[in-house]
C-alpha cells in the first residue's frame, strides 16, 4: 500500500458531494503529508472511524498540532512512521436546480369541485453547512456520495412532508 504524500480532490463532474480517499479501507499517511483543500471545500480527517478535525481551503501539512489526537493514539519516532487514516472530501457549494415532484397525483376530496387529483413539483437548492455531520449521518463509509443520491433522499421526503399536509 502506497503511503499517500499529497492527499487532495478535484471534482470533474461537478456533481460529487463527497469523496473518499483513499475508496476503501484506511490510507496509509506519515505526518508531514499534504492536505491540498480547495476553496469550496473541507476535508473531515478520519481515524477507527472517529473524525479528528476538519480542514478548511488551503494547504495543510499534518502535524500533532493539527491532529493532536494522532499524538495521544501513538507516539511517532520523527514523523517517519505511516499511520492509517481516511479522509472525506466535502463540497461546500450550492447544488441548485435539484428536482421533486409528486410521481403520481394525489387524490383529494374538495368540497366545490368534488375528486381532484393533485400533482406538484419543482426545484431546490442544497449546501452542507456541517461537513463531518453530514459524512456521519447520511454518507457513511461510502467512497463517493453524488447529488443523485441526495435528490432521491430529498424528494421522497418533500412528496412525504406535502401529502401530510395536504
């Protein structure tokens, strides 16, 4: 297993919410590694599937002062010694234009007009306001995690929450 040197994401589709390095297991890194983050990004920094902290834009070399909880773990002869970590990539923009609506209208009793089938649908937004939250409660241990997943998630819900009220 490759020790991992410089640990960053690019998301080329535009589309990823969350990714995973390394997709699975743990990674091996040394303290001194690079964590590349970029501006509409934060990087949650896992250990035995506890999240240590949680990085914002910019570089940063891991060190116990960053990482404090790496030290108390371990102790590591001059930073030379590899330990196993992953780390979640977290995209912190707005995903617009994301889609819901009712798959079948919704029957309803109105006074005046009698039967009426109801349908609805429309647009929402979403941005992750706290990343290691988000990784623990609905990403999980997934290597990558896309808006597709989240709008099924999200649209069940909303056609959920509107039948109730309606």
């Amino acid at each position: 297993m490759a020790i991992l040197q410089v640990i960053e994401w690019i998301d080329a589709t535009g589309r990823e919410i969350v990714k995973r390095v390394p997709e699975h297991g743990s990674g091996e890194f040394r303290l001194g590694s690079q964590l590349i983050v970029r501006e509409s990004q934060a990087a949650v920094f896992f250990r035995d599937g506890k999240a240590l902290d949680t990085f914002g834009p910019g570089r940063h070399t891991l060190t116990t002062a960053n990482l404090p909880l790496i030290d108390n773990l371990f102790k590591l002869p001059f930073g030379e010694s590899p330990f196993k970590a992953e780390v979640f990539f977290v995209a912190l923009k707005q995903f617009t234009d994301m889609k819901w609506g009712t798959p079948q209208p919704i029957t309803l009793r109105d006074a005046d007009l009698g039967m009426v089938r109801l349908r609805a649908f429309g647009s929402y937004g979403v941005q992750i306001q706290d990343p290691a939250l988000f990784v623990n409660t609905i990403v999980g241990t997934k290597s990558l995690f896309e808006t597709r997943e989240i709008e099924g998630y999200l649209r069940s819900m909303i056609v959920s929450r509107l039948t109730d009220i309606i």
